[in-house]
C-alpha cells in the first residue's frame, strides 16, 4: 500500500519504519528540513532499540521516503497519517495547531479518495475538528471528494517501540464509516495473523482509550509511590509489599514499581491533557489531580533524604548521578525526574558528575555548559571524588555494579537509590548507608 506519514519525530518515524518494514511504500513528510537531510544520510536523533537498523535498512531498499514536499506526501498515500506533536499549551492542555495544519494541507492538495488516521495523542473531539478543516479546504477549491478521519492511537512504550509496533497487544480504530475497515485490515494485516486484535469502536471513544491508558498506568505509579512513603514511615518494605498485591492477577505486576517518579513525553502530558479536557466537560478528575501531584513530589523525594542527611545547605558537595534518561533504553529525558533532583542540587550548591549509557548529549544540549555539571564517559567515572551516589533510571548496567569499587572511590559510603536496584540488608552488610524508595530504614535513618 501506499502509506504517508506526517510528522517523523518519535512515533512518526517508527510506525513509518515497521510499516516499511512488512512492504509497504511510505512517504515520510516533515517541516523540518534538518531532520529530513538527517534521516536520508543514515543520522538518528532518537535512540530506540533497533530502529536505526530498521529505518536505514528501508531507505535504501526504497521502501522509505524523507521529504520536506508535502504535497508530494498527500498525492502519493492513499492512508495519511497525522503523527505531528501535541505539545502542552500554558494551562496543560494539548496544542492542536500541528495537526490541524497538516489537516489544511491534506484538504489543499488532497485530488482522490483518502483515509486519514490520527495517531497523534489528541484530545476527545479532534477527528471532527480534522475532518471539518479538510472540507472546508476541500469546498474552498470547489470539490466533494470522499475522506474518513479516524483514530488510530498508539500505544508504543519507549525503548520497545519497534517490538510493540511489530507485535502490538490491540490495534484500536474509531471510525463513524464503514468504508475505512477493510482499508485498514489490509494495511495493519502482517500484525494482525495469530489472532484478530483490531477492535473498532466510535472515533470519540478510541480518542478517550488513549488518554485513559496512559493515565491508568499513570496512576498505578502514583498509588505506589504513596504506598512507599507510608511504608517508610511505618517501618514495612515496600518491595515486599509490592510483590504481595502483585500476585494477584486482578492488580498484576506491571507499573507497581516505585520509584522517584514518573517522566517521558506521555504519562506527564497526558495525565495533563485529559485533566484540563475534563475540566472544559465540567468534571472535576479529582483522582488524576492527585496523580500529578503526587509524582510531581515524587521527583523530589531523593533531594529530600540527600538533604536530610547532609543538610540543607549543600555548598561543596559532589554527587555522581547514574541515569539521566527518564527510563531505561531510550535518550528521552522529557520530564525526567533526574532534571528535577539535579536543579535541586544546584540551587542548594551542590555540583553533579553525571552518567547515562544514551541521555549525556540531550542533557548537554538543554543545560550547556555549566561549572556544576560534569558528564562523564562511564559510571565508574562518576564516582571518584562524589560525598554520594544517586541512582534516577534503572538501567541494566547500573544494576551489578563493583561495590567495592563505588566504596572505593566515593568519600563516603552513602547510596541514594531512586529506583530500589539493590537489597537494603546486603548493602548493611557491605557497609554501605543505603537509602531507597519506601524501604523503611530511609526514614528511621534520620529519626
């Protein structure tokens, strides 16, 4: 099929990848030329677990196409994607301005039969707002031909988005037609053979699963992150705790890991979003407020133990901070809660040796360079000459760590772990003063 995506940023460019992948012919249009020039010579900017391989493997089987004409993009696909961003306005809202420019341009240039799928994170309502700002192009050139805006959200999680998009767990369609059903079987079929996992419903619903996806999971982070905070005050261990409610499969494993708080470019957002679009229906989410409240204390909960055990004036300490990223194996540091702890270190005087195996040039490029900042190539590097270690992302590599080695080469055995990677009693043992996420001693320490 001929496909064409508008927007190549995270989702863009690996849906347009996977899609490429099993056969079919896509365009990939953007408005910026640099990542377009980027792309066609082999340079990524997002890293994500065999992607690069992926999109320069189709580029050069000619599969996969990077261009700034998006006219050329709308003549070419008979299924136009919408995968622009929806960045926040000031009072968290979505921003609808990307998407409804590139619905103007489908409508300007637009000469046959489309199907235009949304799988930007739009807010309820959007489709029908796409939909009039196509025809309304459509009437100012004076032609009736036939399109169908429907939602197709995503559901790709960071750092195994390439494996979600090739073996997705559901493919949602909000259609109000028909006529876009046996289109859409056809394109997303080489992921749909074990067992049919497209499900069509209305367009306003399929907008609404998205937003309370991200938000369910959202708060399942939250509800734990509450629960350590009182298991550190009532002397339990919250590890324990976690595995307890995690074997009953009504509550189930995943997203009941705490931790100091959740970040990326979905869970942050959206929670926002689906708030302040709740508020304009005139209900009050009084859950999802308390959601972002709680993970927005969250993210300073390790600024809190380290100032509790050094004091609030910090002037002359040195940290080594392992994780940059807002989770393991992706670049993203959008809302990472390592952005929040380190702005709290420098604002009471403290300075940061900082390692992360992927986020080092996105952090770069948002402090610059700063006397209180030093990236470093390793994590053993960080360590030398640091009064703690603090731990913000749980990556693999940070989790069997030389202990004798980090005892060695900081001024003082002191552990801030953001992500509980190691046993409180084994780190005793080790002679390690070890403070983590609801595991009753962080507290009792200070008492």
């Amino acid at each position: 099929m001929k496909v064409t995506v508008f927007g190549i940023g995270y989702v863009g460019l690996v849906q347009a990848a996977v899609l490429a992948e099993v056969g079919h012919d896509v365009y990939c249009i953007d408005v910026n030329q640099q990542r377009v020039t980027d792309l066609t010579n082999g340079i990524m900017s997002i890293y994500e677990a065999g992607l690069e391989q992926l999109v320069n493997g189709n580029y050069q089987a000619g599969r996969l196409h990077f261009t700034t004409d998006a006219k050329a993009g709308v003549e070419h696909g008979e299924v136009q994607f919408i995968a622009v961003g929806t960045p926040p306005e000031e009072d968290g809202s979505a921003d609808l301005q990307y998407v409804l420019a590139v619905a103007d341009t489908i409508g300007r240039y637009m000469d046959t039969a489309k199907v235009i799928i949304d799988k930007s994170t739009v807010p309820v309502g959007t489709a029908d707002k796409v939909t009039a700002r196509i025809a309304a192009k459509l009437a100012e050139r004076g032609l009736a031909l036939e399109f169908d805006v429907v939602s197709n959200p995503e559901f790709l999680k960071e750092g195994v988005a390439v494996a979600d998009c090739m073996r997705p767990d559901r493919i949602i369609v909000g259609t109000y037609s028909e006529r876009p059903k046996d289109l859409l079987r056809e394109l997303y079929e080489p992921f749909n053979r074990i067992h049919d996992k497209m499900m069509f419903m209305d367009v306003r619903s399929a907008e609404l699963t998205k937003y309370a996806a991200n938000c369910m999971l959202a708060t399942k982070i939250s509800f734990m992150n509450e629960m350590a905070n009182v298991a550190e005050l009532v002397g339990a261990d919250i590890e324990a705790v976690r595995r307890g409610i995690g074997s009953d499969p009504r509550i189930g494993y995943h997203f009941i890991y705490p931790g100091c708080g959740y970040g990326g470019s979905c869970f942050p957002k959206d929670v926002t979003a689906l708030i302040r679009a709740a508020d304009k229906a005139g209900h009050d989410v009084a859950l999802l407020k308390a959601v972002a409240k709680v993970n927005d204390t969250q993210k300073t909960r390790l600024f809190k133990l380290i100032s509790s055990y050094f004091g609030e004036n910090l002037q002359g300490k040195i940290f080594a901070l392992w994780g940059l990223s807002f989770k393991p194996k992706t670049n993203d540091i959008r809302e990472a809660p390592s952005r929040v702890l380190m702005e709290l270190l420098w604002r009471a005087g403290a300075e940061v040796k900082a390692y992360d195996p992927q986020a080092m040039e996105e952090i770069q490029q948002l402090y610059g360079v700063r006397d209180d900042l030093t990236l470093v190539g390793t994590k053993e590097a960080a360590l030398k000459g640091a009064d703690a270690l603090l731990i913000c992302t749980d990556w693999q590599q940070f989790k069997a760590p030389d202990f004798d080695l980090i005892k060695a080469q900081l001024n003082q055995p002191v552990i801030f772990d953001g992500r509980n990677l190691y046993e409180p009693e084994r780190m005793k043992r080790k002679g390690f003063k070890y403070f983590a996420i609801g595991r009753g001693d962080s507290v009792r320490e200070f008492k």
